[in-house]
C-alpha cells in the first residue's frame, strides 16, 4: 500500500467532467485506489464517491493505492491531475 498527497489546481476541482476523467483513470488500474480528504476516504472508483467530497480548486488530497499496479495506479492519476484533466 502507497500513498501520495496531490493538489488540485484546475478552476473547477473534482466537479463533474473532470471527477469523471479521474473515476475513469482510477476504473482502469487493478489495483484498489482511495481518495482521502480530511477524516473522509472514499473508493476512487466511485463518482459519487469522488463528488462527495467537494475538492476544489487547490485543495490538497490523499490518494492511496493498493495492488499490484499501485505505483503505476498513483502515476497515472497525478499525471492526469498534473496536466489539467485532459483539457
């Protein structure tokens, strides 16, 4: 298991289009992802479950992965987050 705090820096944070780009960078990796914000932790995988935490813009966030592509997992979803959500 592997964790990695992140930063959010797109205008509109994990809101709509791009909760849905994460959810589905996180549905394409084996390995089980998390999303922790505060004392909250949600499955990754789960756009209701992403939504409803409410991250906008430079919030930072946790992301834990565990499996066997975990590292992959986390460099991907940063890269995703980096590079602004495919915009």
């Amino acid at each position: 298991m592997i964790s990695r705090n992140i930063t959010i820096k797109n205008s509109v944070g994990l809101h709509a289009r791009p909760a849905t780009f994460f959810i589905q960078k996180a549905n394409s990796y084996k390995s089980s992802i998390w999303v922790e914000k505060d004392d909250r932790r949600v499955n990754a995988k789960s756009l209701l479950g992403v939504l409803s935490l409410g991250i906008t813009k430079d919030m930072t966030i946790t992301l834990i992965a565990d499996g066997v592509d975990e590292v992959d997992a986390l460099n991907g979803i940063e890269d995703l987050v980096t590079n602004g959500f495919n915009d």
